[in-house]
C-alpha cells in the first residue's frame, strides 16, 4: 500500500463543522446523497514557483477548486486560502528548521501547498513529513496533488486523516507507531479557525503530538476569512490555556504568522 493512502477513513466533511452539526449521522434526502456520491473535478489548476536562495527553485501545481467554486462550500480545504502563502514564505525563511531529521506534521493541509513545499525544502536528513486532512474528500485531491509533485518514491512522505481531539491525535500516534521521542519537530497550518469549536480540539492535537521541550507549532490566520467567526485573542486564550506561548513572527494587514511553543515552565511542574 502507498504511503499516501490509509486502510481506513471515517467519512468526513468540513461542512459538518462550519453547519455545527452535533452527528456525522444526518439525514438527507436522494437528491443530495446523489450529489454527494458524485465523484469531484477541479477547476483550477494553482502555480506556484517558490524562490528559495542559491539559485533555486521549487514549482508547484495544485489542482483544485476556484474560491468562489460550490464545492468549497462543502470542504474549505478543497481551494486556495491566503494565509498559506505567507507560511510558504515563512518555511523558505526559516527552511534550516527542516533540515535534518526533522519529524514535520501539517494539520488541515488542504490542497497541500504548504506541506509539499515543506517536504521538498526538508529532503536532506532522514526526516518525515505527514501530510493531514480530517475531510475525506479533500484527502483525495491532496493525494493526488502529493503524487503530481513529489517524484519520488515517497518513503518520507504520507497522507492521512487527522480529525482534531486529543483522543483521536493519540489514536493517530499509536496507528502510524509513532513514539514519543519521535513526537514532531514541527507542526504546521494555515487558514485552520474560523469557528469557535475547532479552537480547542487543534490545540488539543498540536499539544498531544508535538515534541514538549523543542517543538514549534506555525501558524498563519486570516482575521477577515470569509465566513470567519474567530477573533484572534480567542485562539491566543486557548493557545495559553492549553500550556502554550507565543510570539508573532509576521503580521501583514489581516493575516499574522505565529510561533507556538509548550510553556517549559509548565512543563517542568507537571513533570
């Protein structure tokens, strides 16, 4: 089996958070079960060319649905957020972070621009790279973007289902045999909050998966997404309540990029 594909998956959709439906189990009538069972066609194809020093780049190109697209009322993950560029951006600055035996985990990676371009800055090293989505459909397209623009075989690589919650990052650990003295290094996201029940749940996983005295989890948040019902303070309230500090590392008109480390000092007491 492909390091790209999971034996099994819990039908899924990003829809059931934004409706804040309290059941995966909800009625619909045959008209929309027919629609649901339709396979999907992006639209839009999405072309990166990141310049990342000495002379290099890396291209990227992503098929997807446009913004304004149906289908992304269904599964935000399915287009192209503006925060990610500013954490493509971020990776290419700090990239040295991924160097190495650096273990990267990408949470709501979507269309995976932000985890590919991570994966192909961080090949040096005997690292690895997940790649994370809870929504079933936005998985496919992810796979199929993954195999477009990694080449290779994809040993450090793989994509998985993720649904936030400190009991399901646990279940994740134990299925892939992670340990905890390979808890990763890295963490990523962008565009991930946008209503008040998933604020908990991330930081819940991100507290549960990350390395506790060395891990650095990046984020970047749009203040004004469409649809967005987040204030910032309420993310970094959680953030703290959940043993975490942070920094800001870049703020551009409504989007800010953040750091967010366990708090030692907690940690050393609870130790």
């Amino acid at each position: 089996m492909s390091h790209l594909e999971d034996t099994k998956e819990t039908p899924w959709i990003d829809a059931w958070i934004r409706w804040e439906r309290d059941s995966k189990e909800i009625y619909v009538d045959d008209d929309e079960e027919e629609i649901d069972n339709q396979e999907l066609h992006p639209t839009d194809t999405f072309s990166y060319c990141f310049d990342v020093g000495k002379n290099e780049q890396i291209n990227i190109t992503l098929e997807g649905f446009e913004l304004e697209c149906e289908e992304v009322w269904s599964s935000t993950g399915l287009t192209i957020w503006k925060s990610s560029q500013h954490l493509c951006q971020y990776l290419i600055d700090n990239k040295e972070m991924l160097e190495g035996d650096c273990h990267v985990l990408e949470v709501g990676s979507g269309l995976g621009k932000c985890g590919i371009l991570a994966h192909l800055l961080s090949t040096k090293g005997e690292g690895l790279t997940y790649l994370t989505d809870g929504d079933t459909e936005t998985l496919k397209q992810l796979r199929k973007n993954v195999k477009e623009n990694v080449i290779d075989d994809h040993d450090n690589l793989s994509c998985h289902q993720l649904l936030w919650g400190k009991d399901t990052a646990q279940e994740f650990l134990t299925q892939q045999s992670i340990q905890n003295e390979h808890l990763f290094d890295v963490i990523l996201g962008s565009d991930l909050i946008y209503v008040t029940s998933v604020i908990s749940p991330l930081f819940e996983t991100v507290k549960t998966m990350i390395q506790p005295e060395s891990g650095v989890f990046v984020m970047a948040h749009c203040a004004r997404r469409r649809g967005n019902e987040v204030h910032v303070d309420m993310v970094l309230d959680e953030a703290e309540k959940q043993g975490f500090t942070y920094k800001v590392v870049n703020e551009e008109e409504d989007i800010s990029v953040f750091e967010f480390r366990r708090n030692l000092e907690i940690i050393e007491i609870t130790a």
